[in-house]
C-alpha cells in the first residue's frame, strides 16, 4: 500500500516565487562554493540535522555559482 504525499510536497526551490534577486560576480561565486565545500565535508553523516545544513547551504551556493556562470555567459 502507497500513500500519494504529492499534494502535501513543496519543493525547495520554486522559481516563479523565489527567482534570483542577488547574483554575485563570478570570483565571489567560486570563492564561497569552495568555502561552502569545504566547511560540510566535515559534516557527521550519521547526523541528520547536520546532513539537512549541508543539503542547504550546498544547494544554495550551487544555485549561485550557476546563476554566476549564466551571467557571465550573457556578457
């Protein structure tokens, strides 16, 4: 037996509400990605609210630098 939970799922991340308001250069993308990597890789994998602040901050900084790029590609 299955449960439908489709109804009661909200993504993380839904562009038509949460679009990019702030995109950094480039440089400062990278730098805090790489800061952003190397500050979880600690992290407790046993931990889960340790593996939900990495999730987090890792997908929030991956959206920069991608946002980044896209920028820089449009120059």
């Amino acid at each position: 037996m299955s449960v439908d939970t489709s109804a009661a799922h909200q993504p993380l991340y839904d562009p038509a509400i949460d679009g990019d308001a702030y995109v950094p250069p480039l440089d400062t993308a990278i730098r805090l990605a790489r800061k952003a990597l190397t500050d979880k890789a600690t992290a407790n994998i046993h931990d889960h609210t340790e593996m939900l602040k990495a999730a987090v901050t890792l997908e929030l900084h991956l959206r920069a630098l991608v946002a980044a790029f896209d920028k820089e590609a449009s120059r």
